[in-house]
C-alpha cells in the first residue's frame, strides 16, 4: 500500500492532489490520504475534472489487445538503412506535444467517429457577389495519437523525486515503480533522461515498462532517441512495446526513422504496429517511405492498415505513388482504402492516376468513393479526366454528379458544355444545377449561352443567380 503521510503535512495545494489520482482511482491510498484527496475534490471541480478524465482513460485502455509476437532479427538491415538516411535533417521542427489530456480526446474521438471525414461546405450564397468559393479540406483525417497506457499505481519515489532520482528508478525490481519513473520523466520531458531511457528499452524484462519508456521518448521529441526507437520497433517481442516506439517516431518526425518504419510496415506480425508504422511515415513525409507505403496499400492483410498508407502516401504527396493508389481504387475490396487512395491521388495532383480514379468514379458501388474520385480528378485538372467527370454528371448520387460538375469546372475543357449544359437545364437537383452554371461560367465557352440564358427562368434563385454570373464570364 502506497503512503502519503509525509507529503501531505496538511496542505490542500491542486498540485499535490493530481499526483495522487491515480492512486485514488485504483484504491491505493492509505486512510489519511484518501480522506484528504475526497475532501479536497469536494471543493475543488478542477481536479474533480481531472479525476473523471483518468476513469474514462482506463476504461478506454482496458479494451485495446495486447498480443506478443516472436522476435526478429532484422536490425543490421535496419541499421545500414538508417545510416543512409541519418544525414537528412528533420523535414519539420514544430512543437506537438500531447499531454494526457490531449491523448484523451484523441482516444475518445478515435472511438466515437471511426474513419471520420471533414468534409468542406460547396454551398452557393446568394448574396455573395463572387464566383463559387469551393473549399475542399482533406476527406481523411490524420490518425489519432494512440491512447496512452493505464495509469501505473502512484509510487512517492517515482512521484516526488527529481530527475536524477527518476532515472535510476527506471531500473527498480518492482514493475509499478519502474513503470511509474518511465511515465514521471515522459511527463517531464527532459532531455537528460534519453540514455536511461533508451537502456531501459533494451533492458527491462517488464513489457510494460518498456512501453512506456518508448512513450516517454515520443514525449520529449528528441532525435537522439530515434535510433533506440527503431531497434525497439523492430526488435521487441512486446507488441505494445513495438507499436508506441512506431507512435514515438512519428512524433519525433526524422528521416532517419523512414528504414526502421519501413521495416515494421511490411514485416510486423501485430496489425496496429504496422498501421502506427504507415502513420509514422506519414507525419515524417520522407520519399524514402514511398516504396514500402506502396506495397502495404496494396498487400497488407489489413483493411486498415492499407487505408492508412494510402494516407501517408497522400500526406507524402510523391507522384511515384500513383500507380500503386490506382491499382488500390481498382482491386482493393476494402472501401476505407479505395477512399483514401482517391484522397491521396487528389493530394499528389499527378495526371498519372486519372486512369485509377475514373474507373473508381465510373465503377465503385461506393457513393463515397466515387464522390472523392470526382474531387481528385478536379484536383489534378487533366484533361484526361474530362470523360469520366461527364460519365459522373449522370451519377444517380447529387453528391456525386455536384462534384463531378466542380471538377468539369476545374478542368476547364470545352468538351464538357454540351454535358454541363443538359445537366443545366435537366438536372433535378438545384444544386447541382447552381455547379454546373458555375462550371460553364469557368470554361467560358459561348457554346453555353443558349442553357444558361433558359435558367435564368429557373425555379431556384441561386441558379438563376449564376447563370448571370456565367454569362458575364463567356468569350
């Protein structure tokens, strides 16, 4: 049992409270200090707040697997790989920190809105005097951070002692204290605690304090530790020892990384360490990563392992991606990962995966699949894509043939008017009718002036309204 009489001395301080919840939560304090953190909370909502958090977190955690996968001997590859790449400098140097709390609503929001899409408004407004505002924000979102690992029982050495009494904690016999100094020194960020903690990956016969070792590093965000990261990705018989070294390395954002996760994504066991593996390389964004993030979208067993480096090849925006994220639209079985190779080639903007997405936007059963298609093909704005985006207009989705008429518009060809111009004056959906007014507005080809001279008769005001706008615009 965990004592707290000595630090308590009375005082009521926030502080010395929020080292205790976790304690409090798993019942853990003695009688004195239980008393004290139940009278504290009764006055105190900020930490009566807080306390709520750590039950949500530990309800959350309960869930999540923890399966064991053998060991591997692929670090000397791993090895030579990243001395090749150790010369390049991190693509990015901003500040992301994710405290427990941040951690917290990342979980719950992975949980409640699995694969959620932040789709952009195309709302035509009528009293907007301008063109059409089409805003269009990446369907995909980036993959939440994973949850951090329970609480460990609250320890006074691991609590309350400094740095340079945290590190030699690290190695303690007892797993709750180790696994509480790896936590203290993540939440302290020091730098000084690196080599300890990278030793305590290596070492530690507790999986759980090597979990939490590598969790620490992610927290500190130093690339000293990448290079005990990786052997622990690649090494570790711990899955969940593997999978936060993945997370740690993508927080961390250095090239030098790329082989090691590159490793992980195409020969893990475990499906999370490989799906944390195609995140990682997506926030580092590297082309070295582009090759391995292609063959795990088209082969990983997994659904979601494939959706996710259909996303990090977005995020990498390479065009030697093309090809693989097409061959994902055409064969993948898996909708999640046609949708997010539809993103992505709208991402890389690259005419080499128009083939891909106008099979996707003339054959998916998906309505969704189809509708990103559309938007990818007027993100690249080939000309090649022209046919399929007229094929969309007669799409049985608004949704669909509205994006379609948006990507004809971005396009600009001429060989889109007579299509745009019957969707014009039959299309039943005004709003797709107000999109392809505003398409022939931007071809500007006066082979539009007779449809859009007929809507200005139109039973809807915003279609109306863009007809004039269109008729300004045409040669």
């Amino acid at each position: 049992m965990t004592h707290y009489n000595d630090t308590l001395n009375g005082s009521k301080d926030c502080k010395i409270v929020e080292e205790l919840l976790s304690a409090f939560h798993d019942e853990e304090l003695n009688a004195t200090a239980d008393a004290y953190v139940r009278h504290h909370l009764d006055g105190c909502e900020d930490c009566t707040t807080k306390l709520e958090q750590i039950k949500a977190t530990v309800a959350t955690i309960n869930t999540l697997p923890t399966e064991a996968v053998p060991e591997r001997d692929l670090w000397p590859g791993v090895v030579q790989r990243s001395h090749d790449l150790g010369t390049v400098p991190p693509l990015r140097q901003q500040d992301r920190r994710w405290n427990w709390q941040k951690l917290l609503a990342a979980t719950l929001g992975a949980l409640m809105l699995p694969g959620a899409l932040a789709y952009a408004g195309m709302r035509l407004r009528s009293e907007n005097p301008n063109p059409p505002m089409v805003t269009v924000s990446p369907a995909p979102v980036a993959p939440p951070a994973p949850p951090a690992p329970p609480a460990p029982s609250a320890a006074p050495r691991a609590m309350d002692a400094g740095i340079q009494g945290l590190i030699p904690a690290l190695m303690d016999e007892s797993p709750e204290v180790s696994r509480s100094a790896a936590r203290a020194l993540g939440n302290r960020e020091s730098h000084a605690a690196i080599p300890a903690l990278i030793q305590a990956m290596r070492t530690s016969e507790d999986g759980e304090t090597r979990r939490w070792a590598a969790w620490a590093l992610g927290q500190i965000e130093s690339a000293r530790a990448v290079s005990g990261l990786t052997w622990t990705l690649v090494n570790d018989s711990y899955s969940e020892a593997r999978r936060w070294a993945a997370w740690s390395l993508g927080q961390i954002e250095h090239a030098s990384a790329v082989a090691g996760l590159s490793e992980a994504l195409l020969h893990d066991q475990d499906g999370e360490v490989r799906r944390w593996a195609a995140w990682a390389l997506g926030q580092i964004e590297h082309p070295a990563g582009v090759a391995a993030l292609g063959r795990a979208a088209i082969s990983d067993s997994e659904g979601e392992v494939r959706r996710w480096a259909a996303w990090a090849l977005g995020q990498i925006e390479h065009p030697g991606a093309a090809q693989a994220l097409g061959m994902v639209l055409q064969r993948d079985e898996y909708p999640e990962a046609r949708r997010w190779a539809a993103w992505a080639l709208g991402q890389i903007e690259s005419a080499d995966g128009v083939q891909g997405l106008m099979y996707a936007l003339q054959n998916d059963p998906v309505t969704e699949v189809r509708r990103w298609a559309a938007w990818a093909l007027g993100q690249i704005e080939s000309p090649s894509g022209t046919d399929a985006a007229i094929l969309g207009l007669r799409d049985s989705e608004i949704v669909v043939r509205r994006w379609s008429a948006w990507a004809l518009g971005q396009i600009e060809s001429s060989d889109a008017v007579p299509a745009l111009s019957q969707t014009l004056t039959n299309d039943q959906s005004a709003e797709v009718r107000q999109w392809a007014a505003w398409a022939l507005g931007e071809i500007g080809d006066p082979r539009a002036a007779e449809a859009l001279t007929a809507a200005l008769d139109d039973g809807s005001p915003e279609v109306r309204q863009w007809a004039i706008r269109a008729l300004q615009e045409l040669n």
